[in-house]
C-alpha cells in the first residue's frame, strides 16, 4: 500500500530472514558487535557502576527528548535533580520523567528477567505522566512537519494494536535462532515506531527499550549505550528509512542505519568513559597529595556519580555529620577540585571537569 494510505497493514514479526540477512548488513553486523563488545568491557573498568549509569543516563535523557523537540541545558537538568523545590520548566520536567522511565524499566527488567505489555504502558506513562494508556481513538496520523503531508497512518484499531503489542514483546523476549540480536534490535525499533500504540512519547518509549533489549540479551550490563546523539545528527535519515521501509518492505538500508548507530555511539561512548576513568584517577591523585585529611575514596566516587552535589548528598552517601560534610566540599572546592554556585537557597559543588567531558 502506499504510503498515505489511511489503513496501512502492519505485518507481524518476524519479517522473513533474507530480506534482513543481507551480506551489507551481516558486515555491518560484525562491526557494531566488535565495538559493542568493547564498550562493554571498557566499561567494567570503572570502579563504581554507578557513575558511568547517572552520567549517561542524564545524557541520552536529553538527547531522546530533543528528538522531540523538547529542549533543556545540562546545568538545568543538574540543578532540578539537585536542589529541593527548584522551579524547572515543562522540557526539564519531560527529560527528568524520561531518565524516570529508564531506571524504572532497567529495574522491571532486573527484577523479572523480561518485560510485558502492561510494563511498557507503565513506562509510557512514567514519561508522559498520564494514564492515557494504548490509544483507543482512531485519528492518528504521523505528519511531516514542514508540509503538514502525512507521512504515515499507523493501526487504528485498539485490537489490532494490542495484538501487533502482543507479537512486538513475544519477539522482544525471545531470542532468535541464529539472528543477531543486533539485527533483532533494528527490527523491534522499527515495528514499535510502526504501531505507534500511544498518543504521545512513542518515540521515546522505543529509545528505552532499545537499551533494555541490549541488556536483556547480555550485550551490556547496565544502561551505557544510547542512540539518540546518533539518531540528531541523522534524523532526517532516521524518519526518511522509517518511512521507507513502511512503505517498500526493503529492510536493508534502515537495518544498517541502526546498526551504524549501535557502532559509532558505542566507540564515542568507549571515549567518554576512558575520559572519565582518567579523570576519576587524576582526581584520586590530587585530592590525596593536596587534602589528605580529608581524603576517602567513596567521597570522591560520590562527585563522579552526583556530578552537583551538595551537603545533604555528602551526609546520606557517607554517613558523616553535616559540619563534616561541608567541610569536605569546602576542601575540595579549595583543590579545585569543585566549584560552588548558589542556587536559589542552597550552596551546589560542581565536578566541572567532569561536567565538560559529559557535554561533549
């Protein structure tokens, strides 16, 4: 059917295997598993999990939002996470609820080992902060936003919908004989974009059950590799191939795009996470040979994981006093190693190395 088609047919997964198995994308295969499985042993190099999981978790938290639009600083998403009844605005809120959704996801998948239907409604809802649920009225068409063309109708009926969900996370759970789970992951992306069951954060929904999918079939331990740099820099491509495949059939090129995302985003995040291990060292070193009264190897930690921090933060991590943990702040800010910034009530340290390396 054509693309404007006011009742596309979405088939069922899975699509059959030599339209996906080319020679072009089983190359690019071996590339973005080399790099994948190198991220994730580079990223076991770090001492606390916690802080490569924070950092880049806010990271893509922003970068999957503004796929949609919805733009916020860094210094802002910082500062509503870390001072008390901080006024923020409605696209700082929607990327907290996006970072909200993914460690919400991550620990479903923790706990259970998989994930249903009725888990990524609750997902949904934790980025969108409604109880909308499956969309249940018909209308919805996706539109190209300069023409106003609709580019796509997806399922309107609420059955077909749930069956297209129930066939989506079937395949989501289950390994494929023999097909790459790198390949499977550039077809679940595609066929939950395509059912679009949801009024609104499809998108984004889709962005976190990348990760878990990575996660779910031991590609990565924890939530590191995110596509949405990726997919910005390439997003006219990303909704060109979408569509295209809709309406051809023709797998390869929107495969291999995918797969073009999990490498490159994998070996700049490899960068990123050897930037702050040294970082990390580097600030070992200092803060011993400068404030060795002072110096605990977990306080450190604490301001790689909690990149703003404060004396509340100090006080819970560490079980000290707050007398002591203002002056361990005050120390480390007298080293150089962070820098104070009042903001509204409250003194915040920043990590400003740190926070240089995670912008970029």
């Amino acid at each position: 059917m054509g693309q404007n088609a006011p009742f596309y047919h979405l088939e069922k997964l899975p699509p059959k295997r030599e339209v996906v198995e080319t020679i072009a994308v089983l190359r690019q295969t071996n590339r973005a598993a080399t790099a994948l499985a190198e991220l994730k042993g580079v990223a076991g190099t770090i001492p606390n999990q916690s802080i490569l999981i924070n950092a880049i978790v806010l990271q893509e938290a922003r970068g999957s939002s503004e796929i949609e639009n919805i733009v916020t600083t860094q210094d802002e998403l910082y500062k509503a996470l870390t001072v008390n009844k901080l006024t923020v605005t409605p696209a700082t809120k929607e990327v907290i609820n996006y970072r909200t959704a993914l460690f919400h996801g991550f620990n479903l998948l923790e706990n259970q080992g998989f994930i249903r239907v009725n888990d990524i409604v609750g997902i949904q809802q934790e980025l969108i902060d409604n109880t909308a649920g499956i969309r249940s009225t018909p209308g919805t068409v996706l539109k190209n936003d300069k023409t106003g063309e609709v580019v796509y109708t997806p399922p309107q009926d609420k059955q077909e919908i749930l069956d297209l969900l129930s066939n989506f996370i079937h395949h989501f759970n289950q390994n494929e004989p023999d097909l790459s789970p790198l390949i499977s992951l550039a077809i679940l992306h595609y066929q939950f974009e395509s059912i679009h069951p949801f009024y609104d954060g499809n998108g984004r929904t889709a962005r976190i059950l990348n990760i878990l999918y990575l996660i779910l079939n031991k590609l990565i331990d924890t939530p590191i590799l995110y596509l949405s740099d990726y997919i910005i820099k390439h997003k006219a491509d990303y909704y060109r191939l979408l569509n295209q495949t809709n309406r051809t059939g023709d797998w390869e090129e929107w495969i291999i795009f995918m797969l073009k995302a999990v490498e490159i985003t994998s070996l700049q995040t490899i960068e990123k996470i050897n930037k702050i291990r040294q970082l990390l060292e580097q600030t070992i070193v200092k803060v011993r040979l400068h404030s060795p009264k002072i110096y605990k190897k977990e306080l450190v930690e604490l301001l790689f994981e909690l990149p703003y921090s404060k004396i509340e933060f100090v006080v819970n991590h560490l079980k000290v006093e707050r007398k002591a943990a203002s002056r361990y702040l005050k120390e480390m800010e007298r080293t150089g190693v962070l820098e104070s910034q009042k903001v509204g009530r409250e003194i915040v340290y920043i990590n400003k190395e740190l926070v240089e390396i995670l912008k970029r």
